[in-house]
C-alpha cells in the first residue's frame, strides 16, 4: 500500500496559482510580508492582509489537494469542494495548527466521524474537522516558491483506512512513525499499488500531524 508521489504536477499547478517566483520561503514569511496596497488606511490594510492570508490558505491547500488527486490517476477538472474551502478560509489559523492552536483544533473535531461515515457520503463531512491515528506509510516534502514546504503523507489506521494528507509546512515525522493527525476530509481518491491492486484513499487537508504518544 505504498505509493510515491510526483510532485512535478503540484509543482506546476502552484505556479500557475502563484506566479513565476525564484525565491523559496517559509509559510509564515508568505503570509507575515503580505504587503497591502493602494490608499489603505492602517487598521484596513490588516484587514486586507487578514482577508489575503484566509484566501492564500485555502486556495495553497485546494491547489494541492486537487492535483494529488490528478496524480492518483483522476481526470482533470474535478472542482475542489466549496464547502471546505470556506471552511479554510474561515479557520486559516489552524492550517497548520502549533503550539496552542492544537487545542483549538481538536476542540473542532466530530468525535462521532468515523471512515465508514467519510467513505458512505463525504459530502456531510467536508466543512468539519476529524482525528484520526496511524501509521506513516510514505511521507515527501516539497519547497514550492512562493508558498513554501508542503508536506504529503499517507497514513494507514489500524482499520487499515487510508489517508493521504496535505500540510503546508515541514514535519518530524517519517516513514514507518505512528501519527495522530486533525484535518478537513475533502475527496475521497485512490491509487494503484506499486505491488497490484488498488487503495482507496480520504485525501485530508491537514492542520495538526503529531508523532503519536503510544
């Protein structure tokens, strides 16, 4: 059930969203040198940065989501769902969740969400948060310019569900770790295996991935 990814095609649908830009920086530099523009008053060029940021997060973690699904084999044009990109934007703080905000990260999670409810009928799930633990079965990170590092991972629970999340930022976690994870289900996926057959996968839009305690 391992799978690498190519992130030629992330890479390409990131600069179509962000431009031809050379230099690599951190997530929180993109998003803390948001320049306003135009005759903006102080107080209403931080909402303006504000507003920017709600929209950089939620369209980073769409583009990515969509083109790792293309590179899991889909057909091109599928529309990343509206109702949790509303969701990201709303919670662009969480996205990722550190320190303090972990908390508030899992305070938004439905305990009651299961895989079983996610695979029946995604749509009722797409603007809440989940947690979920397993384990680490392949994990990449990519710089991408002007966003900074991604991180795309696939975790396996001990229901052998499938998880293929992606974070904006870096982790210390690798292959084979135990991870507990909180993030948005947005489509479900899939990919063939390198050794046969076919996995289906829930692709996540991470906030919190942890190395796991037991």
């Amino acid at each position: 059930m391992r799978i690498s990814f190519s992130y030629a095609f992330i890479f390409v649908a990131f600069i179509l969203v962000t431009g031809c830009g050379s230099t690599k920086s951190s997530t929180s530099s993109v998003f803390s040198n948001l320049a306003t523009q135009g005759s903006s008053t102080k107080s209403e060029g931080t909402e303006v940065a504000a507003e920017s940021e709600k929209k950089n997060v939620a369209t980073y973690l769409s583009t990515a989501v969509i083109a790792l699904h293309e590179v899991n084999g889909f057909e091109a044009g599928e529309e990343f769902p509206p109702e949790s990109k509303a969701f990201l934007a709303k919670h662009a703080h969480l996205f990722p969740a550190t320190g303090d905000k972990v908390k508030e990260a899992q305070q938004l999670v439905d305990q009651n969400v299961q895989p079983k409810h996610i695979n029946k009928n995604i749509s009722k799930y797409r603007a809440a948060m989940i947690q979920d633990r397993g384990t680490v079965l392949s994990i990449e990170e990519e710089e991408i310019p002007e966003v900074g590092t991604i991180s795309v991972l696939h975790v396996a629970n001990d229901e052998e569900d499938s998880y293929q999340i992606v974070y904006l930022g870096g982790l210390d976690v690798y292959e084979d770790d135990t991870v507990e994870f909180v993030g948005v289900p947005t489509l479900l996926s899939g990919f063939d295996n390198v050794s046969g057959g076919y996995t289906n996968s829930i692709i996540i839009a991470g906030s919190y991935v942890g190395k796991s305690a037991n």
